[in-house]
C-alpha cells in the first residue's frame, strides 16, 4: 500500500507510466525541439516540456509513417506508369505488324496476277537479245528446229508439277509424287541460226535413260512453244551441280549452256509439246507461296488479345 501511495504523490505515477512508454517507443519520438522553430535546439522545461513529451511522440510518429507511405505510393505509381506504357507498345506493334501484312499481301497478289496474265499471254518469237530475254521470264515464245538428244542434261531430284494433284494435297504432310528428273535438251533453232536449251519436262527416275523411252527422242522438225526461264542461283543447302556425272541440282545456264555446246538460254516446252514415250512436258511452276492471310489473322488477332488484356488491366482496374 506504501508503494501505491508513492506512485500517487508528487506526480509519481506520470513518471511511472513516461518512463514505461519511453521503453516502447522509438528516442526520436521523444525529441523535445521544434524544427522550424525559434528554439531549435534549445531544450524546454517546465509544464511545455511536459506537455510535448504527452502529445509530441505520437505527432511525430504518425508524420514520420504518412510519409513513408507516401513516398512509397509515389514510387509504385511511377512503377505503374512506366509500365503502362511499356506494355501498350505491344498491341501497336502487332497492329503495325498486320497492316504490314495487308499491304505485303495485296503486293503478292498483284504480282500472281501479272505472272498468270504473262504465262497464258500468246507466243512471241524468241529473241535472242540477253537484254531483252531478261525482261521476258515467264513469257511464251515458238521456236522451230530439231534436238540434239545425244546430249540430254538432267536436273533432279524433281517431282511432276501437277496443279490438280497439289491442289488435292494441300496440308498433307506427306506426298505421293514420284521423284525423277527435269530432261534439259540442247535445240537447234533453224529460223535463228542458234542452239538453245529446251526443257522438254519430266521423266521418273526408272526412265531416266534416253533407251528406256526411245519413242519420244524426236528426231524430226519441230515447232514448240515454251516458257522463258532464267538462270537459278544455289540456295542455301542445296548442293553443288556434279557435271561430271551429269547430275544438275540447280539450273545454271552457263555451265550448262558450255556442256551442251548451246548459248545460255532456255524454255520450259508447255503441256502440248508432250510425245508419247517422251518427258511430260509443262513443267513450269508459276505458282508463288502466298500465306499472308495467315501472318495477318496472327498479328490482328495478338492485337486484340494484348489490347483486350491492357484495358482490364490499367483502364477498368481488374485482376488479370
């Protein structure tokens, strides 16, 4: 009982409980100058120090933690910002990648256009000009005049161009062509005075010997109509032509043109131009890969999803 009354007199017990809080709140709360003041760094005494060390710790602790939170939510919301727009880069790009599309699709379809309107154009006689020849791919000329079989050149492996067949199996993995070889005969023009390189077509690979089909070696005049066809580079992975052997992966008409004794200009013979026994002719794909609607319903359709999935996320504020 002693002791209580102790605490109760002279203020015992607002020195009991200052003491206990002292132990459970941070010195700097406890500070007893006022920054700004006239009395910084002055102590205080008296009833004002008492009074500050009553109310001035919780003040400052609640400012010193409003601004933490503060500057925190200032930091994540420039975090937000940055990636706000970081993130809306990827619907343009997609849409920017689409229209690309569109445009490269209209352009591929134009020149498919311009190439079947070439291939079924009417003949023309052969120039002999390389200038002009050049300008002339894919157009058909006549020429007249007689092989030279003894001297047949043979680009393989190659299967039969067969627009109904390929047309039946589109997006097959596999295919049912038979391999073979594309048989390239020197031809001598007797209107032009010159010996080309006539294409007369396809030939499977159990007939690639001239003797197993001695029927189609036409040794008369004939009058033929082909398509101009222009040198081929080697693309990647395809190897190199083995003239030795008489193995052409790859149609290079100097090298071929030396070997024939012709000059370096050759014709695909058209469909027509077929013998019985003989290559089938008409070989010339005109066709060219046109997937651009696919790129396009990809890229637009990435559009929307990331465009759907930033308004959810920055616009309407929901969990993604």
């Amino acid at each position: 009982m002693s002791g209580l009354m102790l605490l109760f007199q002279n203020g015992g017990l607002k020195r009991f409980l200052l003491q206990n809080v002292r132990h459970r709140v941070p010195n700097s709360c406890f500070s007893t100058t006022i920054p700004g003041s006239p009395t910084t760094g002055h102590c205080l005494s008296g009833h004002n120090k008492r009074v500050l060390q009553r109310n001035l710790p919780l003040k400052v602790c609640r400012s010193h933690s409003s601004s933490v939170a503060g500057a925190q939510h200032v930091a994540e919301s420039q975090e937000d910002t940055l990636l706000k727009w970081f993130l809306l880069l990827i619907p343009i790009t997609t849409f920017g990648l689409g229209t690309w599309q569109v445009q490269r699709r209209r352009w591929k379809l134009k020149l498919i256009a311009d190439l079947e309107a070439r291939v079924a154009a009417e003949p023309i006689p052969l120039p002999t000009d390389p200038l002009e020849l050049k300008e002339l791919e894919y157009r058909p000329v006549k020429v007249r005049g007689r092989f030279d079989h003894s001297k047949e050149l043979y680009v393989q492996p190659r299967s039969l161009v067969n627009p109904e067949r390929e047309a039946r199996e589109a997006g097959k993995l596999g295919s049912s062509a038979e391999s073979g070889a594309n048989v390239i005969t020197p031809f001598y023009c007797t209107d032009l005075g010159i010996t080309i390189l006539v294409n007369r077509g396809f030939v499977p690979r159990k007939r690639l010997n001239p003797s197993t089909r001695s029927r189609g070696q036409i040794e008369d005049e004939v009058e033929l109509v082909g398509i101009v066809r222009l040198s081929e580079t080697r693309k990647p992975f395809v190897p190199q032509n083995d003239i030795e052997r008489n193995h052409w992966h790859y149609k290079d008409l100097e090298a071929m043109g030396r070997v024939a004794g012709a000059e370096p200009i050759l014709i695909d013979a058209n469909l027509e131009s077929t013998v019985p026994g003989g290559p089938i002719g008409g070989q010339t794909r005109v066709t060219l890969r046109n997937e651009h609607m696919q790129y396009i319903v990809t890229w637009y359709g990435l559009c929307a999803a990331t465009s759907y999935l930033w308004c959810k996320k920055f616009l309407m504020r929901l969990p993604v």
